[in-house]
C-alpha cells in the first residue's frame, strides 16, 4: 500500500511516522546527519507499544510536539490514514484514536490586489523591463570592467524576459507553475491554439481505472507567440523553460529575476507568481461573467466549485450595486 503512493507521500510518511524507511544512502548523507530534528516520529515514541493499545492521549503527546500548522495538519492526516487503512484491513479492531482530534484552521494574511496594481502587472509582464546597455567606453582595465558589466546586465535581460514569458503565460492560461516547467514544445498545437497537457495536476479525467494521457485545452494566440520566442530561444530544448545548465532538464525556478520583478514601481511586495492565477480568476468571475463551472473544468479544478472559489479575491466592486439598492429602499 505504501509503495502505490507518490514520492512526495512517501517522503512525509516516512518523516512523521516511519523514519526507518529512509534509505540507506539519505541515511548516510551529509545534508540528513547535519539536518537536526526536534520533533520525533510516531514510530520513535511508540516503537514498543502494540498498535492495538495506542490510544487518543498518545496521539495528543504526538501531535503536541508540532507549533506550525502546516506541520500539524500534515502529521495528523497522514497518521489518521494509517490507522484507517489498518482497522479497513482487518490488522487491527479498534477505533481510529485520531477521531478525537481535527485539524488545526489556519489564518491567512490576505494578498489583495486593486485594480491599478493588476495594471501594473500586467504591464510589465508583456512589456517586460529592460536594463539599458550603456556603450564601451575607456581603455585598458576601464574598458575590461565595463565590458564584464555590460555581460551582466545581457544576462539579467534576458533572464528577466524569459521570467515574463513564463508569467504570461501562466496568466493566460491559469495553470499552476509546476504545470507549466514540465510543458514541452511537443505539447503545442500552434496551428489550431491548442495546448495538449500532459501534467494536470488536479482534474482526473476519467472515472474508470485508466487514465488518458492529456487533455486538450484552447490557448489564446499571445500564448502561442510566447512559445515561439521561446522555440527560437531554445532552438533544441525539450521543455518549454529549461534548466539554463542543462537543456535536458527544466527550469526549477526564476529567483533572482523574480526578486528584482517585485522591487518594481507599482508591484506590492507581497506579489506571488501563483497570485495569476487568483487575479485573473477573479476577473472572469466578476467583471465578465464567466460561467464558474467552465472556469472550473478549464482550471482543472477536478470539477469542483469550492476549489475556483478558493483562488477568489473577492472584489468589493461588484458588491457596490447591493449597497446602492440598500440604500434606495431605505429612501436615503
């Protein structure tokens, strides 16, 4: 059962509950005898204790060691799911200990967002800021150091426009990054503006036990220039954005020019690439009236309103003509 489940699960599986499970070569790395731990795994405090006699106290003395929601929330799934799959198993007859605790409601700070910012944006996305490339000038040492400058004020360029590609796409389409680092140039139709995606993330396509390979969604035709510059780009490359030290790989992230993306005039410092999607989602919604369950199935949102509800901002805006008709039945 254990082996059925993705990598990133296992990982958490083996951290909470099972550190055993470990190989022997992360075991006997130099990041995991340097990395130290102050929490201890389920099966660290009760190694020696039948799993029949574990009991909700036991789970609270576990549970307990974690501040951090995220932590928190992750343990305590992870555990409940094993005692549910135990006792569904017939391993054990018991009640599930983890029934008396819930999940711990975590409390965001909200990323709003008005409407000049997502001008702004937008702005600079599609006309991405460059740098300007003073001329050569001096001699000698002079001129060597002017010339190193002017190679990495190339480099910051170009990486900052390939960052820009990368986000409008993102907000042309709504994917999630890691969708999109994972596209290939074989993926695109730019003839017929179709977008063949290969790596969805959320909407299972079909209920029987198979699974088609792609689904099929519309691009619009910014989106389609976009991969053609990148295609000119990377001339040989198989990913959409590869890694730049290894064309065969792609890109893991766009730090350095994402810092200097947010330093810009008008970008608020809280700005998140993962905030597209939310603003353009919230676009559609309420200044368009797109239709929530399309929105839905084009988000790969597993068909689930709740889930496009969730990337709302929730503008005031659209809320003003309730208060306006508030105020005219109240005759003020």
């Amino acid at each position: 059962h254990f082996g059925d489940k993705s990598e990133e699960h296992r990982a958490k599986f083996r951290r909470f509950i099972a550190p055993w499970l470990r190989q022997p070569d992360i075991l006997n790395s130099r990041k995991y005898k340097h990395h130290k731990r102050l929490d201890k795994a389920f099966g660290e405090l009760f190694e020696d204790e039948a799993l029949h006699k574990i009991k909700p106290m036991n789970v609270k003395s576990f549970l307990d060691q974690y501040d951090s929601p995220y932590n928190y929330n992750s343990a305590y799934a992870l555990l409940k799911a094993f005692f549910n799959w135990t006792i569904r198993m017939q391993i054990v007859d018991m009640r599930n200990p983890c029934d008396a605790f819930s999940k711990r409601k975590t409390i965001r700070k909200r990323r709003d967002y008005q409407p000049d910012q997502i001008r702004k944006i937008a702005e600079y996305i599609f006309n991405p800021p460059q740098e300007m490339i003073p001329a050569l000038r001096g001699d000698g040492l002079e001129r060597r150091n002017a010339a190193l400058e002017q190679g990495h004020m190339t480099v910051r360029n170009e990486a900052m426009q390939e960052l820009c590609n990368f986000m409008g796409i993102l907000l042309l389409t709504m994917v999630r990054p890691v969708e999109l680092r994972k596209a290939e140039f074989s993926h695109f139709d730019l003839d017929q503006l179709i977008w063949h995606k290969h790596n969805t993330k959320g909407i299972k396509l079909s209920k029987a036990d198979y699974e088609y390979e792609y689904r099929s969604v519309p691009i619009h035709p910014k989106v389609a220039e976009l991969v053609s510059v990148q295609k000119a780009r990377w001339p040989g490359a198989k990913f959409l954005f590869p890694a730049r030290t290894d064309p065969t790989q792609p890109r893991d992230n766009f730090r350095k020019p994402f810092e200097r993306f947010r330093q810009l005039d008008g970008v608020p410092d809280y700005f998140q690439m993962y905030d597209l999607k939310r603003i353009l989602t919230s676009l559609l919604l309420h200044r368009h009236g797109v239709r929530k369950d399309m929105l839905s199935h084009y988000e790969d949102h597993k068909g689930n309103l709740e889930t496009t509800a969730i990337y709302d901002l929730g503008f005031v805006e659209p809320m003003r003509p309730i208060v306006d008709e508030i105020g005219k039945v109240l005759g003020l």
